[in-house]
C-alpha cells in the first residue's frame, strides 16, 4: 500500500515532464511550420512562374511568326526546337540563383484544336491556300524552380491564327469582287483590331490588286464580325482570290476562295 | 495513533511539494521556449504588395503587345507614361533594363517620384520582368522595375 501511493506521487512528476516535452516538441514542429511558410518569397516566385510563362507564349509567337514568313508548307525548317532550347538556357540567365528548370515537348501528329483538326510537325503547323487557313503553334513545357523544392509545374503555350473566306462574290454591275472573311486566334477568339496594311497581298485570278477597300462590320448572315475586302475593278469572273494577312503579332496566314457570280 | 497521523501528513507534503515540482516543470518548459524562440523573420508586407504591384503592372502592358514594343523601338518615353497611368501615384518607380547577359541597354532614365526614398525606405521592392524579342526577332531583354512607396 506505502509503495503504491509512493508510485503515484512519481508519477504526477513523469506527467509533467511528459507534458514538458510534448509542450517543447509541438512548438518546435508548430514553429518550423510557421518560420517555413513566413521565409519563403512566395511573391518571387509566382511571379518568376507567370513571367517565364509568359515569355515562352511570346516566344512561341514570335517562331510561329518566323515560321510563317519563311519556308514551304511541306518542309518546314526545324526552328522552334533550336529557339526553345536557347530559350531553356536564357531563362536560367534571367534568373540566376533560383534554380530554373524549364523543359519541353512539342505537339506532334494530328490534334484537334480550336474547332479544327491540326497536323503539327516538330510542335508547327500550317495549311494554307484553302478557304479556312491556319497557322498554328503547340508545345507543352515543365517549369521547376529548384530553390523552392517546385517541381512539375505544366503548362501548354499555343499560338494560332485562322482566317476563312466565308464567301467571294464577284458584282458584275460594279465590276467589283467582294471577299468576306473572319479572323480567328487562340483562344478561339475574332481578331477584331487588322487595319487595311494587314492585308499584305490581295490577288485576284493570280493577279495582286492594289485597288481595294477594307470595312468591317457585324453581319447577321454569317452571325458574327466580319471583314469585307472590296477589291474594285474587276470585269470579269476571277478564276481565284487569294489574301496574306498578317496580324499584329507578325503571325501570316494565306487563304484562298474560288468566287462565284452574284 | 499519531504515528499514523504524522505518516499521512507527511505525505500530504510530498503530495504539495510534487505538485509544486510538476508545476515547475511545465513552467520551466514554457520559459524555455518563450526565451529561446526567436520571432520569426518574415519579409515585409509591404515590399510582397510592391512586387504584386510591379508584376502586374508589367504583365498588363505586355498582355497588350506594349512592352516589347516599347522595349525593342526604343519607346522610353512610353514605357514611363505606361507605367506611370498603371501604377498608383504614391508608388514611385525606377526602371532599368539588360540584356540576357545582365549587361545593361543604354537608355534615358525612366523613373518617376523622390529617388531618395530608394535609399530611406525599408520596403523597396525590385521585379525581374523578361521580354523573349519583338515581332519576328528573338533577342531577349530584362527589364527590372524598382518600387518603392513616397
């Protein structure tokens, strides 16, 4: 009985030193907690993220843009593979001491995008001279940023411009031929801001024309925005209209209709 | 009979003296960390909200095809009305940029409000901003953009 009571009396002193080492070990975990959350720049980072983000979808534009200046259709050159791995090696210049890893794949095969079904070759592609157009860019990328222990952060930066000739028609009244078309991005969004200066080329029956007005306007035919390209003087039937239009970002498209008589 | 008495009442201390010693304990567990825990440091809040602020500011210029336009045609004083209409007017800016090597572009200065505060303040916020090339041209430039608030 003595030696019970004795126990007893011990152990309120185990208890709290028990209790003592839990209160000690909790708040060490509880505080490295906290301090690892408050260290960290998460600003820095996220913006490094969104930054690096950005900069490879303006860079995919500018080699779509490159792609579709130059090149034929059938073989294209292999470019963004070599600018995407310059790129990987500037960005980790840009930020040094961070870490930055940005890897990549480009699109490969048929996929279909925006409403449409596009071949790309080497993360390109590209079909022009037909009624509905396209040039078009795709490549999946996979940023980490060592420092910060992120890892596997995926995103997929696309470029694309579409333009379809919704109709060509020729008045022979006004000896004039009426193209009517609509400009598409990624997104799919309208293109709604292309100035007379981004129709490059505008051909009838082969034969580039100068003479042509340019109105854009809601049509309820076609049930959205549309551009107009009045091409004047025309006294004949064309065998084929043809219109390069580039947009602001540099980015060409070819398109091409036969016209009917009105 | 009082044997038995002077036995219990001892007891009775040691039962008060093991409470005091357990008290104690706990006491000394929690003086141990109150003294030995050092705050932890975190960054200011504010120079966090600058870079939110500066970040911003620049993605919406480039979102609207602005800033490498203004950066590869030499539109210095574009780029400085641009980020003067986008940040808030108490916030001041001093904007440089380099090429992917960090060798600095020659351009005129670009910065609005006392540039003493620069120096004075606690919370001076810098962002690192890059901009891959122009249209068709892959040549890219950083643009680092200092905040600070007046």
């Amino acid at each position: 009985m003595r030696l019970v009571r004795e126990r007893r009396g011990q152990f309120i002193v185990i208890a709290a030193l028990l209790i003592s080492i839990m209160i000690v070990s909790v708040s060490t975990v509880i505080y490295g907690t906290v301090t690892y959350f408050k260290y960290e720049r998460w600003e820095e980072y996220l913006t490094i993220v969104d930054s690096v983000r950005t900069a490879t979808n303006n860079l995919l534009q500018i080699r779509l843009a490159n792609y579709s200046q130059i090149g034929s259709p059938p073989n294209p050159p292999p470019t963004l593979r070599d600018n995407l791995n310059q790129w990987i090696g500037d960005v980790r210049k840009a930020y040094p001491g961070f870490g930055v890893d940005l890897s990549y794949s480009l699109a490969s095969g048929v996929k279909s995008a925006f409403g449409m079904t596009l071949n790309y070759n080497l993360g390109l592609a590209r079909r022009w001279y037909q009624s509905t157009s396209f040039s078009a860019a795709n490549a999946t990328f996979n940023l980490n940023i060592a420092s910060v222990g992120l890892t596997g952060y995926n995103f997929t930066a696309d470029s694309f411009l579409k333009v379809t000739i919704r109709d060509a028609v020729w008045y022979g009244g006004s000896n004039s031929v009426s193209i009517y078309l609509t400009v598409d991005r990624e997104g799919p969004e309208p293109v709604l801001s292309l100035l007379k200066s981004n129709f490059v080329v505008v051909k009838a029956s082969n034969v580039t024309q100068s003479n042509f007005t340019l109105r854009r306007y809601y049509s309820s035919t076609f049930n959205s925005f549309i551009y107009e390209v009045q091409i004047n003087s025309i006294s004949a039937l064309p065998s084929s209209v043809e219109l390069t239009i580039h947009d602001g970002r540099g980015m060409r498209v070819i398109s091409a209709s036969i016209p009917r008589s009105s | 009979m009082r044997k038995v008495k002077s036995k219990k009442s001892l007891k009775g201390q040691m039962r008060v003296i093991e409470a005091i010693m357990a008290s104690l304990i706990v006491i000394a567990a929690v003086v141990f960390l109150y003294v030995f825990a050092a705050a932890p440091s975190s960054p200011p809040q504010e120079a966090s909200e600058l870079e939110k602020i500066g970040h911003n500011v620049l993605h919406d210029i480039d979102e609207q095809r602005l800033l490498a336009r203004y950066i590869y045609n030499a539109e210095w004083t574009n780029l400085t009305a641009a980020l003067l209409v986008s940040v808030p007017t108490n916030v001041y800016f001093n904007v440089s940029i380099y090429d992917i090597n960090g060798r600095p572009i020659s351009h005129p200065l670009m910065q609005y409000g006392n540039q003493q505060f620069f120096t004075t303040s606690k919370a001076t916020a810098s962002v690192s901003y890059i901009v891959p090339g122009y249209l068709l041209s892959y040549n890219p430039r950083i643009l680092v953009l200092q905040l600070v608030r007046g």
